[in-house]
C-alpha cells in the first residue's frame, strides 16, 4: 500500500522555515523534481562540520536520515559528491542547513523523515 506524502518542494519549504525561525540558515543548492525528487541535505552546526545526510526506506517502510560517510571531508570532497550525484539523479535536491546546534539539527531530520 502507498501512502501519501508530502511533495518535495514543500518539504524543503517547510525545512527552511523551521531552520530560520530558530535562527538558522537554509539555502537550496540545486532543484529538483517538485513532487518527488529525492533530497540530499548538508548540515552544518554554525558554519561547523558540514556533513551529508540522505533519507534511506528501512524496514518498516519508513524513511530515515543516514549520514553518508564520504573517504575524504570538507566542502571540497561534500560539493564534489553531490554534484556527481546530480549527474546521475537529475530529480535530486541539494539542501543546506545551517542550524545553532547539534540538537536542532537531529530534531529537524526527525520531523521529516
């Protein structure tokens, strides 16, 4: 059984409003499909520590966040990443977030999975 979910130019909407109302700062890097494009999210704790998160299904047919673990680290090797990726998903998102904390972070990923 499918069951309906919300369109992903909305999630993303919805992401950066969260992310700025507790004063942080979200930027799209690259649209994708309005609908149904798959998102691929950079966070960052105050310009810290990018990392890369992508929502696998599990088990139960939920989504979650995962983070991907890149071989090397930083801006060069995260931009490096997702521009391959969009070579090889043009319906894919590039999402940044730049929250105040760790914890804000975890809460936004939860509340979209």
């Amino acid at each position: 059984m499918i069951e309906p979910r919300l369109a992903t130019d909305v999630q993303i909407s919805a992401m950066r409003r969260l992310a700025e109302a507790d004063g942080g700062f979200a930027t799209v890097l690259k649209k994708g499909d309005a609908t149904s494009g798959a998102i691929l999210l950079i966070g960052q704790i105050r310009g810290a520590e990018p990392r890369l998160y992508d929502r696998y299904p599990s088990l139960d047919g939920k989504t979650a966040w995962k983070s991907v673990d890149l071989a090397e680290t930083g801006d060069a090797a995260i931009q490096n990443y997702w521009q391959k990726r969009c070579a090889r998903d043009p319906d894919l998102w590039v999402f940044e977030l730049d929250v105040v904390s760790a914890a804000r972070l975890d809460g936004l990923l939860s509340a979209f999975n």
